[in-house]
C-alpha cells in the first residue's frame, strides 16, 4: 500500500470505509479513529483530506446518494412509454428492496440523521430532486414526487417485511398514482 501523497485512492478508501462503518455498526459507532483503521490508513490522513466528521460524512453520503440515482437512472432512462415506465418503477422497486442490505441500511441512516441534524437536509433534498428527474422523464411532476415518496415506502416495507408482498401489489400501487384523473385538484 502507498503512503502520503503517493497514494491517490486514499481519499476513496477513506470515503468508502465510512460508509461501509455506518452500514455495518451505525453512525452513532463512527469515529475518525474506527474509519481509519478500517480504510487502512494513519489517523492523520482524516484530517489532511477532510476538515472533520461533518465534512467526511456529507462527501461519503452524497457519493451514496449519487449511486442510488444512478440505479434510478439505470431503470428509467430506457422506457419509452407511461406503461413501461411504470413496469421499471416496479422493476426498481424490486430491485432496491431485495439488493443490498447495505444501501438499504445507508438509505436510513442518512434519513435519520438528516431529521436529527438541518445540514444534511441538503443532502436528502438534493436526492429527491435528482431522482424525481428521472421520474419526470415519464411522469407530470406531481405524479413524480409521489412515486417517489411511494417508491421509498415500498422499498422499505418489502426489505423489512416477513413476507415481502409481491410484484402484482406493487404495480397496483403505481397504477393508482399514475392513472389519468386520479389526482385532487
């Protein structure tokens, strides 16, 4: 492994074990000194690439978020259609809720501490602009911001379910938010 200047992934690794922390142990178990030893690195390096915890959990989360719109992205760039469009609502509904325990655990993570702490609000509003863009692509903006909403909703029921309900239930579920004239005026 590199030391000092002569390792440019430093900074990545260090972004990535505090993410991988937070999945594993919580955020109230994150500490510069549990990131890294877990990212491999001297104590030091937290405070040569980042100004403190605020500083390093802001960037590690919007690099989260920034793949989570990129799997929304990977499902609703390609339909062509209001009707396809909300089969990859489903598809990525599904896909989100039986995929990684670790986004899904990061997810939560992020939205509790945004309830708790006003500056990582951005992050979380910033989320939820980029993904209702991708949902816009088909859908009028109202309709978006509630398949949002219900797409958060069924991720996090089918994850934490016992019996997760199936895929019929979930297309039900857009089919009433996207039918025409089913909205109060």
């Amino acid at each position: 492994m590199a030391t000092g200047h002569a390792d440019p992934q430093r900074r990545e690794r260090i972004l990535t074990a505090a993410l991988d922390l937070i999945a594993d142990e919580g955020i109230a178990r994150v500490s510069h000194r549990r990131i890294a030893a877990r990212a491999g690195v001297p104590l030091g390096s937290m405070t040569y690439h980042f100004s403190g915890m605020d500083d390093l959990l802001r960037e590690a989360f919007g690099r989260f978020t920034d793949h989570i719109v990129a799997v929304f992205d990977a499902y609703l760039s390609t339909p062509a259609d209001p009707g396809q469009a909300a089969e990859a609502v489903a598809d990525l509904v599904h896909a989100l809720s039986e995929g990684s325990r670790r986004d899904l655990v990061l997810s939560q993570e992020l939205c509790t501490l945004a309830a708790r702490r006003p500056a990582y609000r951005e992050l979380t509003h910033e989320w939820m602009r980029r993904s209702r863009v991708h949902l816009e692509k088909h859908f009028d903006p109202d309709t978006a911001r509630q398949l949002d909403a219900l797409i958060e909703g069924l991720i996090l029921h089918r994850a934490l379910a016992r019996e997760p309900h199936g895929r019929a239930l979930t297309l039900e579920a857009i089919a009433r938010i996207t039918a025409p004239g089913t909205r109060a005026r």
